[in-house]
C-alpha cells in the first residue's frame, strides 16, 4: 500500500557531462515527517532536492509521489514547492504580492490572490508586514516571506535548501524551532538540506547522511547518531571515536568512554590533552598504533580523579556502546 505523500527516490542518478553528482540513490522518505538531507558540500544533495523540485531533470531512475511518477512534470504540476537558499523575493514587489505570485501566475484573480496571501502570512506571522517590500524587512522575516510563498501552493513537500544557513546563530536556532513546529501543524513533509549535523539532529525524525554521490546511511535521527555504520557517518556526526583495532573497526561515542587506572579497561593509553569544556571534561589520549581516543566526563566525575598530560590510564566502556562499522 502506497501512503499518501509518500516520496520515493528509485535508483535517481544525476549526471552532469562525466561527473556523476547523485549515484543511483533509492530512498523511501517518511510520509508528514521532517527529513534532513545531510552531508559535506559537493555530496550531492542540492542536485538531489532540484530533481525532486523538477529544477533539474533527472538522467536515470524516477521519483515517485504517491506511486505516481513525477519525474518529467514541470514543477509546478509536483505537489512540491521549494523553498531557496538566497529566498529569491521580487525586490519591486510588497510581501503580500510576492507570496500571491505563484497563484497570479495561474490566473487567480486579485480577491482571491490576496485572501490567501493573506492565510499565508498570518500562518507565519507576518500580517502585520504585508505591505513592506523584501529591502525593509530582516533577514528572518525574508525568509518567512519566501516560507509563505512556497507554501501557497498547498504542497505535498515542502522542500528547503540550506534554509538557515544565511542567519545569524541566533536567528538561525530561532528558526528552526519555529520551522519545526510549521511542519508539525501543516502535517505536510519537509525535506531539508544541511550540512550541519547539530541543525539535522535538531530538526529531524530521520536522517538521510549523503557521501561522494551516495546514501551512506539513512534512519531515526537518534539512531543514525547513535549506530553510525560507516566510519564516514560517525566522523561525520561527531561525538564519537573511531578505533581500529586487529579484531575491526568500531565507533563508541566520546562521552561512554569511561577512565579506569591502567591495565583495568578495555584499551590502555597515554593522556596527551585535558580540555574542561564547562558541563564536561574532554580528555584526549593515544593509545597503540598513534589512534587518539577521547573521552568526555562529566566535570564533578572527572574531578574526583584527575588527570594529566603523559598519565598512564585505562579507557573502558559497554559492549552495547560499541558499534562495528562496515566500511
Ligand atoms: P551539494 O549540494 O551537496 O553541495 P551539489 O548537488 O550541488 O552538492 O553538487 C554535486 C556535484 O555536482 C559537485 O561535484 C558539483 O560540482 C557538481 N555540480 C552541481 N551542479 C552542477 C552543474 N550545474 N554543472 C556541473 N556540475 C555540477
Ligand atoms: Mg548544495
């Protein structure tokens, strides 16, 4: 059975001339969930979101919507709208105007336009800015503007590329609850491309991690940082040592890893830096084969046993916090 708004990436490859940008990636997104396409800038992901937009055609695979192929329809004919990095307003155009265009474009007369601008704009409130043009405006509330505008269309998905990445770190933390909660109330799905890891965890149900073309990993936000199953993904999330030992490798997050005294843990090593971070101490060390290994200790814990540089020490944790990565 097919969900409603249920979007599916089948074998979607993107080629421009010899560069292969987007490789053969399958993906079934979360029908009414928030999604974030992860990764390093290059991986792909602009080209991912442009071909669902029908901004980029595709050059091998389909993209279904509701088990309807909607690869080769104009964007407008999608159910999708997009929402872009530079917000792209009419700078010659009030807020009201600019949210109503897509709908004078299809013929809507004026009452009509404007009675559902003006939903728009009360939906992210901006009543009160309606006959301002883009120049008089923050660049949080152009960024609402642009939000409303996409909106209108009544999209199926909702999709945001780098949509924070203009604002200041307040604004930009701001935001993103308040584009949270937008897609909590439209029940509609959100697919939003960022390369910051914080951003993703905080934002969505599931995570889509790209790499080089490819999906490295997608899942539950908590288990995509939790269980990385690539080494890429767990450097990537951060918060995690990757050690390489004769038996594999394997991924155990910083802050699991317990201090023991020597020849008492799983691994010995030499302490090389102790870095209090506030909350918590980060403690940095080496163990054999130059592998540095952090451990990161809540600040009381850590000074009740404190160490320092050129100790010898024992590093510990749970089998269950050890994750063995395949590539
Ligand atoms: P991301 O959004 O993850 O940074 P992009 O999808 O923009 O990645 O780009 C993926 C790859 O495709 C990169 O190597 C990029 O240089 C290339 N690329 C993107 N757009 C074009 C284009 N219009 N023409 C040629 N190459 C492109
Ligand atoms: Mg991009």
């Amino acid at each position: 059975m097919t969900a409603k708004h249920d979007l599916e990436l089948v074998e979607v490859t993107k080629r421009y001339g010899t560069t292969v940008a987007v490789d053969a990636i399958q993906h079934r997104f979360q029908p009414s969930s928030y999604t974030c396409l992860l990764g390093p800038s290059g991986c792909g992901k602009s080209s991912t979101l442009r071909m669902i937009a029908g901004h980029e055609s595709v050059t091998e695979g389909a993209i279904l919507l509701s088990g309807r192929d909607i690869s080769s329809l104009p964007p407008a004919n999608r159910g999708t709208a997009m929402m872009f990095q530079n917000y792209a307003l009419f700078p010659h155009l009030s807020v009201r105007d600019n949210v109503a265009f897509s709908l004078k474009m299809k013929g809507v007369d004026q009452k009509e336009r404007h009675a559902k601008a003006g939903e728009m704009l009360e939906l992210v409130d901006l009543t009160a800015l309606s006959g301002r043009l883009p120049d008089q405006l923050s660049g949080g509330q152009q960024q609402r503007v642009a939000l409303a505008r996409a909106l209108i269309t009544r999209p199926e998905v909702l999709l945001l590329d780098e949509p924070l990445s203009a604002l200041d770190p307040f604004l930009r933390i701001r935001m993103r609850s308040e584009l949270k909660k937008l897609q909590k109330e439209l029940g509609i799905s959100f697919i939003h491309v960022t390369h910051g890891q914080d951003e993703a965890l905080a934002l969505a149900d599931e995570i889509v991690v790209m790499n080089n073309a490819v999906i490295e990993q997608a899942g539950p936000a908590r288990d995509v940082f939790n269980a990385p199953r690539t080494r890429f993904v767990a450097q990537f999330m951060g918060g995690h040592n990757v050690i390489a030992l004769q038996s594999g490798h394997f991924a155990v997050r910083t802050d699991a890893v317990a201090i023991t005294a020597p020849n008492m843990g799983k691994l010995d090593a030499q302490v090389m830096a102790v870095e209090y971070q506030g909350t918590h101490v980060s403690l940095m060390s080496r163990i054999a084969g130059d592998q540095e290994v952090t451990a990161l200790v809540p600040e009381a814990q850590y000074f009740t046993t404190p160490h320092h540089p050129g100790d010898q020490i024992g590093l510990n944790w749970d089998a269950k916090d050890q994750h063995k990565l395949t590539a």
